[in-house]
C-alpha cells in the first residue's frame, strides 16, 4: 500500500491548498466590498447635491460587540436626519452608529443626496464616505499580493 504523498505537485502541503483558496476569495469578497464602497462614494459625489439637513432624534441599536467591562451603554447610536428637497421632507437614517452620539438633536448638518433619487441620502462627511475604501482596498491587495506570492514558498 503506498503512503499518502506529504507534499502535492508544487511542493505545498495539501491543507494549505485550500487554505489559500479560502483566504483568496475572503480577501477577494472584502476587495469587491471597497470597490463598491468607492464606486458608490464616487456616484453620490459625482451626480448628487447637497443641503442642510436637521437631526430630528438618534435611534438606538444594540451594540453586538458590547462586554459589560467596556464604557457605555450598550447602544450606538445613528442620527436621523429630515431634509427638504423641492418642498418634499425626506428623512433617512445614518448607516453609520457611534457611542456617544455624534449629534445632538436639533443640529444642523450638511446632507448629500442623490438628484434621482432623493430617498438615498447621508450626513456630507467626507470620512464617513471614504475612510472604508481607502483601508480596505489597499489592504486587501497587500493580502492577496502576499498570500499569492510570498506565502509558502520554499525557503
């Protein structure tokens, strides 16, 4: 009965075949995720317009990553904002959740939103918008760079 080979055809043990497989579409998987995050960052630059909108309330969201021993409450908290746009008040909720608030109600923020479509808004910050894509993408480039080219090579 032969034995089972220890190493396949290109010198790699089997396990880490797979391995980089799965790593290589989680890495691909978050890379897409960025380059959505800069395409719809860039579309609602691009053919949206801005206002000045009004905190109306925060809404409240259990925190799922909250340990007792942490500060705070167990919440995050998003803003909602109301705005007009051709005598219409549109009101949306942030998709970005902070504890404590970042708003108080009754502030005045600038919101961007989409000519087409009004109903897709958020709070104009700049941060909020490309901070995801600017992380994401160049790191998970380095990974898939590395995981491809440098990881498991004979030394």
């Amino acid at each position: 009965m032969s034995e089972l080979p220890s190493k396949n055809q290109a010198g790699e043990a089997p396990q880490l075949g797979f391995t980089k497989g799965f790593f290589n579409l989680a890495f691909i998987i978050a890379l897409l995720g960025g380059l959505y995050g800069a395409y719809t960052a860039w579309q609602i630059e691009k053919q949206g317009d801005t206002t000045t909108g009004k905190i109306v309330r925060s809404e409240k969201h259990t925190d799922p990553n909250y340990d007792p021993s942490d500060v705070g409450d167990g919440f995050l908290y998003a803003p909602v904002v109301e705005f007009t746009v051709n005598e219409q008040a549109i009101t949306f909720e942030s998709k970005n959740m902070e504890y404590p608030p970042a708003y108080r109600d009754g502030e005045q923020v600038r919101v961007r939103y989409d000519f087409a479509n009004p109903q897709s808004a958020e709070i104009d910050d700049w941060t909020d918008r490309w901070v995801f894509p600017l992380v994401v993408i160049p790191v998970m480039s380095i990974a898939l760079v590395y995981l491809n080219f440098f990881m498991g090579r004979k030394k």
